[in-house]
C-alpha cells in the first residue's frame, strides 16, 4: 500500500499555488493592482495625446489667433474631451507623415486631411470617415476647359507625392496609357492652386474642400470636373496602439459620431472651407455712408487715444475700418470681436474686458498697435514702421520676422516695406514657409490690408482738410488724389 505524503511542507505549497491563482483571478476585476490598461487609459494617465499632422491652411498653422485650422480644431476637441494635453507635431511630407506614424514610440495618431486608401492599409489603421470630399482636377481659366480624364493627355500636370490622387491618376494611366504627370513632395494643395493660376502647369487634382477654401485668393483657376468616388477625411492610428486594443480608435469614432449630431463638423467645415470674403476696397458711397454715420460716434475716443499712444488718430480709425467698417458688434469667424477686432489673447494683453463696448476696444487696439510699432527691429526706418506694424497687428510678429529673414535671404533689405511686402506671399509656399520658424501663413492678405489701410488713411486724411470746394463726403472722396471710380445711385 502506498501511504500519501502529507507532510507540512507539501500544505505549504498549495497554500501557495492557492494564493497565487487567487490573485490571478482577482486581476481581472477593475480596483485591482494587477489590472493592465487600455491605451486609452494609459494616454488618459499620461495627460498628453500626441498627434502628428501637415502645416498647411486645411490642417494646421499659424495667424494671429494662435494656432488653428480644420485639424487642429477637431484633435483639440478631442484632447479636452479626453482631459489631456495636445502635443502636436508636423511633418513635411505624406511619406515622412506614415513614417513616424510606424514608429511604435511615434504619435498616437495622424490627423492631416487624408483619407484611406489600400497601399495605407499596412501603414495604420483608420478611423471612421468625418467629412466628404471630392477629388476635383483644376484648371487655368484663360485655357480650353478639360471636361473629361482623356482631355489630360498631353498637359502638364503636378499633384502631391504619394497622396491617393497619385493612386488615382495611376488608375486613370490604365484607361489612357498616353496620360503623364508628374508628382513631388516638394509642394501643398496651395503651391499647385498657384502654378495653376500662374500658368506655370495646366492641370492639378485636389480635393473639394482645399479647392472651397483656397479658390478665392487665385482668380485664374477653376474647376474642370470632379472624379467619382467621393472619399472621406479620416484620421490613422499608431499600429503599435491598435495591436494592443481597440480602445482609441474605439473612442475617436464614437466622438466623430457625436459632434456629427451636434453639427459641430459642419460648423467647422462652413468656418473653413465655405466662402471666404477677400480683402478690397469698398464702394464710394458705402464708405461715404460710413463716415457720415458712424465715424463721428468715435471719432473723439480715436483721437484721444491716438494722442494717448503717440499715433495718427486718421490712421487708428483707418485701422479699425478695414478690421470691421466701424461696426462695434462685428464678429469674425474665428470668434474676433469689436471695432477693433481683437482676438481674446489680444484683448486680455491690453487689459479689455469687453471687447463689444467700442471705447474699451479703440483703446485696446490702439495699445497694441502702439506695442507692435515698439516691438519692431530698430533697424526698421521710420517711414515704413507703420506698415510693419499693421502687418503684424494683421498676421503676427512672428510670421512678419520670417518673412523679414526670407527677405533678407533672397537679397533684399528686410527694413524695407517695398521689399518685404514681395515676400510676404511666399509665407504661403511649402518651399518657402518650410525654412521659417512659425510656417505656413496667408501671408498675401496682410499686404491687401496694408494697402487697403493706407487708402483709407489717404481718403480720411484728405476729407478733413478744411478748405475744399465740394463739402459733401462722397464728392470730397471722389476728388482725393489717386481715387479712380464711378458712383452708384443708393435707393
């Protein structure tokens, strides 16, 4: 008969083995030590969501407001929907884009305007779609309008390097052999909407939305046609996240899902991509209306605080007309508010409470331009520190310092507004903005708005000279010097 060992060493052990599948078991339950985490709980414990996208003005840049666009707005909501930091990061290219994005110590996630396509697949994975969009080819105006993919063939044609209009293009290759074009990594949407209006290629592809939001800065180009399918926006995730658990992307369409209901998409998309106003200068009569019945409202609160901060009260009021045609409730897009149009950072700098209550914001504008005149390089001659500094209070010290160093750059004296206006616009070319230290930047509408503002100026300046032989405004105005128009009867 064998006798079975029963020794206290043998009770130790399974008291033991006991214990440990106990707390095995009790591992799986929420309050324990031993529970491991979701990715999306790790990213909530470490407080910052790590996002990588493109400095272009569909996605991501700079103006005076901080930062901005369509992109950023929508990782940003997120990031304070999870309760954590933004950190966000760009890149230069798409390929450089899905590169870090397949670092496993990469961002979590890209969010850049791009959208799913089968050679991504093993680059990420992908979110549901947020926004349609169309591919659209565009043309040069002064040219025969192509109508179909086979009226390509032998025009000059650039599109984005490794962008899904290269997949589609290539797809066209197989229906039209003779079809060529050529791609780069070198350029944005922006950069072919401008060789296109400038002859320099025929024909580009894009999508619907960058065409809505860039169409009205380039009044040569125009839409050929569109292709079918219609494709969607979508972010992609860190493969290394999403081996893990489904929990971030988990969370991602379930907040895509829930600000479609509330129609936040479709507010960011009309503030981005809808109509955009330009810059010019307003009729005759408009302006003749305006100084009759709303300048002399605030005309002695421009001239103190011209007086108060050393400037030309005709040049404050100028200032304040190009910003909102005095009108103290107008409101921006982006939420700028007053006569002045001052941002909220803007408004808390010079100590505005109420950016509504007109004198408050004279007095805030007035400050700041003050402080962009004192803020200026020393270098700057006198009789150009005033357009310096309208065109920092337009886009920002700092994109006006890069423009100043990509002036100096090319040759050209960067103390000189006659040289730094011609390279303000190239704020807005990938080959250019990528050299600078804030980046992409609408840097042509600073210079309407400077021009824009010096017109009114000279026009306020001539109107309240006190010898003139007509009296009325209207005929006042259409005598100041350099004014060429034609009136029109207002009923």
């Amino acid at each position: 008969m064998r006798i079975k060992n029963t020794s206290p060493q043998v009770h130790f052990r399974s008291f033991w083995i006991i214990l440990l599948c106990s707390l095995l078991l009790n591992s799986c339950t929420d309050d324990s030590p031993f529970k491991t985490l979701t990715v999306l709980e790790k990213i909530k414990e470490q407080g910052t969501l790590h996002v990588i996208t493109r400095n272009t003005p569909a996605t991501y840049f700079q103006d005076k407001n901080g930062e901005t666009g369509f992109e950023y707005e929508l990782v940003k909501r997120f990031a304070e929907h999870l309760g954590v930091e933004l950190a966000i990061e760009t890149a230069d290219n798409i390929e450089l884009l899905f590169a870090r994005l397949q670092d496993p110590k990469g961002p979590a996630l890209l969010a850049a305007g791009i959208t799913y396509s089968p050679r991504r697949e093993h680059q990420a994975k992908f979110t549901d779609g947020y926004l349609d969009v169309v591919p659209q080819v565009i043309y040069n105006s002064r040219s025969k309008r192509p109508k179909q993919a086979k009226d390509l063939v032998g025009k000059r044609i650039l599109i984005v390097k490794d962008s899904v209009h290269e997949e589609r293009l290539l797809q066209l290759q197989q229906e039209h052999p003779e079809l060529s074009f050529e791609v780069s990594d070198q350029v944005e949407t922006i950069d072919l909407l401008r060789m296109v209006d400038e002859n320099q290629i025929d024909a580009t592809l894009v999508n619907s939305n960058e065409l809505a939001m860039n169409q009205v800065y380039f009044p040569n180009i125009q839409l050929a046609f569109s292709l079918n399918p219609s494709m969607q926006l979508q972010w992609a995730l860190n493969r290394a996240f999403t081996t893990l658990d489904d929990s971030l992307i988990t969370e991602i369409n379930t907040f895509f899902s829930r600000l479609e209901q509330d129609e936040t998409i479709s507010q960011l998309s009309e503030r981005y991509f809808g109509h955009v106003d330009t810059l010019g200068y307003v009729g005759v009569n408009s302006f003749a209306k305006h100084l009759q019945q709303r300048l002399p409202r605030y005309e002695t609160s421009f001239r103190r605080n011209a007086t108060k901060f050393n400037l030309d009260w005709r040049l404050l009021a100028a200032t304040a007309y190009q910003e909102s045609h005095w009108d103290p409730m107008a409101r921006s897009k982006t939420g700028v508010r007053g006569i002045m149009m001052l941002t909220m950072a803007t408004a808390k700098e010079v100590n505005v409470m109420n950016r509504l209550d007109p004198l408050q914001s004279i007095r805030g504008g007035a400050q700041y331009l003050a402080q962009m005149l004192d803020r200026l390089d020393d270098g700057v001659r006198e009789q150009d520190r005033l357009w310096f500094a309208l065109a920092a209070y337009n886009v920002g010290l700092g994109h006006l310092e890069d423009a100043r160093m990509l002036t100096e750059k090319a040759g050209f004296n960067p103390n000189s507004w006659l040289d730094v206006r011609l390279h303000l616009p190239r704020l807005a070319e990938k080959q250019w903005y990528s050299q600078t230290r804030y980046g992409y930047a609408r840097g042509g509408e600073p210079v309407h708005y400077v021009n824009n503002i010096r017109r009114y100026y000279d026009i306020l300046t001539w109107v309240t000279q006190p010898q003139l032989e007509d009296t009325s405004i209207a005929g006042q105005i259409l005598h100041a010097p350099g004014i060429k128009t034609q009136t029109t009867t207002e009923n």
